[in-house]
C-alpha cells in the first residue's frame, strides 16, 4: 500500500500536465457556470413531478 502511494505521487510529479493559473481560472468559471445549470435543470424536472405527482393523487382523493 505504501508502495501504491509513493508510485501515485511520483506519477503526479512526473506524468501529469498541470495547468497554468490563467487556465485553470477559465476552467473554474466553466465548471462553476455548468454546474449552477445543471442544478437548476434538475430542480426544474423535480419540481414538475412533483406537481404531477401532487396533482395525480389529489385526483384520486
């Protein structure tokens, strides 16, 4: 396991193209922006079944 670890760190030091500072703002702003879509995408589809749900069953009673 310490193995595993100490190979991972050097992987990270040695094989991965880190971005630069200016990059990796842009990035942050479009990993920001999708995110507050996709949550308020998924609060909208919510929100309608649950009106069609609530709406179902009060048909019913």
């Amino acid at each position: 396991m310490i193995n595993y670890i100490k190979e991972s760190f050097e992987e990270l030091k040695a094989n991965v193209t880190w971005p630069n500072w200016a990059e990796g703002q842009n990035l942050m702003v479009v990993v920001a922006v999708f995110s507050i879509l996709f949550s308020l995408a998924i609060w909208a589809v919510d929100t309608v079944f649950s009106k069609a749900i609530s709406y179902y069953f009060d048909l019913i009673n």
